[in-house]
C-alpha cells in the first residue's frame, strides 16, 4: 500500500471517529433533555404544574405541532379534585377526559405499547380536538400496577415524524415516567381533599360545597345556564338519635347519602352540609327535571326501611327544598349569587317540613310529590 492510500485510509478513519464522536455527544445532549423533561414531570407538585409540563414543555421540547394528555376518569374523580383545588379545567383544552377509553380511538382496544403511525382524522380527531394539518401521531399508553390511566398523545405535520418501523423504547420510558408523575400528583391531591371530606358519609363537607359552587355559578354564568340547588334533609333525625341511640343515626346519614349518591350524575355536585342535611348541586338541567330528581330522590329514601343490628325495620324520610338560579353576565358578586341560592332552597326545604315532612318543595313554591306510606 502506497504513503497516499495510507494517509486516505487514515483521512477516512478520523472522519468516522470524528462522525461517531459527533453522534456521541448528540446522544449524550439528547439523553440530557430528556432526563431533564422527565425531571419537569417528577418535580410538579401539583397537577396545574403536571399539566403544564406535558402540555406545554413537552410540546416546546419536542417542537410538536400537538401534545394532549387523555386521562381515564369514570367517576369524575380527577375533575373534581381539579374543581377543589380552584383550577379552571377550560385553562388546560389539551387535557381531555373520557369515562371509557373505547370509542375515543382503535388503538385503545389492545393498548399495551406507544403505537406509531400516519395521522387519520377518523380514528384520531377525539385524541387530537380541534387541530388540523397533522400528518403522523404517536399514543403513549399511560399505565400503573396494569391499570391504564389514559394516554399520552404527539401530533406532528412531519409524516414521518412517527412512522411503524421506528423503536418505541423512548417513549414507552417517557410513558412511565408520566404515569407515575400523575399519579403522584393525583394522590397529593387526594391527601388534600380529605380536609374536605366528611368522614362518616365519605361525601363532601361544607368546605368542599363552598368551594365548588362558587365554580359551578362561574361556570353557569359563562355558559348562560342555571345551576339548581337541592337540600335534603333527614326527617326526625334527633327522634332516631333519642330512641335508638348515636350509631343508629350515624347508619341512617351513611344509608340516606348511599341512597341519594345512586340518583345524581357524575356533574353533580354533593356535600354533607352539617347535622342531618345534605346539599346536591345540579348544574343545566331546567326546573321541571329538578323536580323530578328531588321526588326520585325522596322516594328512594323511603322505599325500602333500614334494618339496625337490632334488628329493628327504621323507616326513613326526607325532606327537600329546590331553588335554581340563572347568573347574568354582569354580575359580579357571585358570592351574594350563592348565599341567594342557598336561602332560597332553604326556605323552600321549611315549606316541605312545615306542610308535613316527606316532600320536596320548590322554590316557585310548588310541591310536585305525594309523600309515599
């Protein structure tokens, strides 16, 4: 071999180290950043700033055209706990929530690992709302202790940004590392809402109800709709203290609010509201059909007596007070909107113990039901 094609062979050689050393340090950099978004995810202290991150950082970080977190929440948990903790869910239009995950896209039905692939306005359009132009899209299954959470979503215009053939590794990690953030997250946020639990009935407590109709009469005002108010009332409930003694009224709240729980929507808002009476928040839905929810209400409560370890058969009533407001668009003091809505449905709750106790009563002044026997 001659002096030149030695020194060629040399020249090439140190191109290829140069070359693999530049994809070294590459590697290395993105390694970095990627430890440094899934730092972001792990240091969010609540789901405000989760959000946040994954909405917002991850979509900068990856120069994304979408980023969208599904989450899985058939009992409204999350949004309540959302709702507890002041924050506004139309802030974050890229966090959807689902009660079942079948319908919102194919992959769902069999969603093991990150699926890659072209971008189909048929099947993605509920994964992706409100956005155009996307050409390719990745879905991170987001799961714990084999239970799916929901899912991580990346929408790009690149057709090939997200194809078949590419690895998944990557984000199958980044899918874990979600994950486990919003279920930090969501259990801190657990712990906090306990503070706003009553303990005896697992409902919510006053504070709670404070709280959330201050937001829901926000929502309504914004929405142009009215938000209906119900207060029930345990009939006799310092009878059945006084004869049957503290535990058999503590089963009575327990049993009345198991009883109530099984006739309002997941919307719906519910709280002990102290002693013996419970509030049920119900947004849109228009007097007649509060009327209706009270008496069915009221009748489940009464249907069926229950039996004390006694063996004594405790028949159980209640009485209940509607009211609903509309919020106009000017008001501001929906603080004054709220104590209105609460007097009101108060008063109408002592027209329905006055006129005999097992009734709803309506703030129209009307009473719809026929107490039952």
């Amino acid at each position: 071999m001659s002096a030149r094609d030695l020194q060629g062979e040399i020249r090439e050689l140190r191109g290829r180290i140069a070359a693999l050393m530049d994809e070294a340090a590459n590697n290395e950099k993105l390694l970095r950043r990627s430890q440094e978004r899934e730092l972001e995810l792990l240091k969010a202290e609540n789901m405000s700033q989760l959000f946040d991150a994954i909405c917002k950082g991850l979509k900068a970080s990856y120069a994304l055209e979408s980023v969208t977190l599904l989450l899985l929440d058939p009992q409204h948990e999350i949004r309540h706990l959302l709702i507890a903790d002041n924050v506004k869910l139309e802030d974050f239009p890229q966090v959807l929530f689902t009660d079942a995950l079948a319908g919102m896209a194919p992959q769902f039905n069999s969603f093991h690992r990150p699926w890659l692939g072209p971008y189909m306005g048929c099947d993605h359009q509920l994964v992706f709302p409100n956005v155009t132009g996307l050409k390719s899209a990745a879905l991170i299954p987001l799961r714990r202790q084999d239970r799916l959470l929901g899912s991580l979503n990346f929408g790009s215009i690149d057709e090939k940004r997200f194809s078949r053939h590419l690895a998944t590794d990557f984000l199958a990690h980044l899918g874990v590392i979600a994950s486990f953030a919003i279920e930090n997250t969501i259990n801190r946020a657990r712990l906090v809402r306990s503070g706003l639990t009553d303990f005896l009935t697992g409902w919510h407590n006053r504070r709670y109800l404070n709280a959330r109709l201050k937001e829901e009469l926000a929502r309504a005002q914004r929405q142009g709709t009215s938000l209906t108010c119900l207060v029930i009332d345990l009939d006799r409930f310092k009878q059945i203290n006084d004869q049957h003694g503290h535990l058999a009224g503590d089963m009575a709240l327990r049993e009345a609010a198991q009883r109530v729980d099984a006739h309002i929507r997941g919307s719906d808002a519910a709280a002990r509201f102290g002693g013996d009476e419970f509030v049920v928040l119900a947004p849109a839905i228009a007097p007649k059909q509060a009327a209706c929810l009270a008496e069915r209400i009221r009748a489940t409560v009464c249907d069926t007596p229950l039996t004390l370890p006694s063996g004594v058969q405790l028949n159980m009533t209640v009485s209940i007070g509607v009211a609903w407001i509309t919020v106009a668009r000017d008001e501001a003091d929906l603080k004054a909107a709220a104590e209105r809505l609460l007097a009101d449905a108060d008063a109408a709750l002592y027209r329905a113990k006055q006129a005999g106790r097992n009734r709803a009563a309506l703030a129209s002044g009307e009473m719809p039901d026929k107490p039952c026997g």
